[in-house]
C-alpha cells in the first residue's frame, strides 16, 4: 500500500508540473497578444503567476512573495507619508 501511494503521488507530481508549466506560458502568451501591446505588463504578469507557483510549492499563501517583494514597498511608502501629515 505505501508503494501505491507513493506512485500516486509521483504520477500528481509529474503530471501537475506540466500542467501548471503550460498554463503559465499560454497564459502569458494570450495576455501578449491581447490588446495591450505593454512587454512589461505581460512580465510582471509572467513573474507574478510563477512567484504564485512558488509559493504554493513553499506552503505559504499564494500571492505572498510577489506582494511582499513589489506591492508593500509602495504601500509602506505611502503608509509613511499620510503618517507624517
């Protein structure tokens, strides 16, 4: 029975990498080739799906790392200057 359950998982494992490998890049594809035309939208939206990939490898909320890391510098930088006021 362990011998089952540890092929099971092995065949999630590989047949979920793929899976979310492709997603991204089709995803990242079809947001190119919409009507924005901006390469860096179509980047961050490429860093931000894998950042989320990672995390939910990592264990941690998904979306953490790629909030912690570009979205709550701006927002602490404004936290502080409505402080001051």
């Amino acid at each position: 029975m362990p011998r089952l359950y540890f092929c099971l998982r092995l065949l999630a494992v590989a047949v979920a990498i793929p899976a979310i490998a492709l997603y991204i890049v089709v995803f990242t594809a079809m947001h190119a080739l919409s009507g924005s035309n901006q390469a860096t939208r179509s980047r961050r939206v490429a860093l931000r799906m894998w950042m989320s990939v990672c995390d939910w490898i990592r264990g941690i909320p998904v979306g953490y790392s790629y909030w912690e890391q570009y979205e709550a510098p701006v927002m602490l930088d404004e936290i502080a200057v409505h402080h001051d006021e």
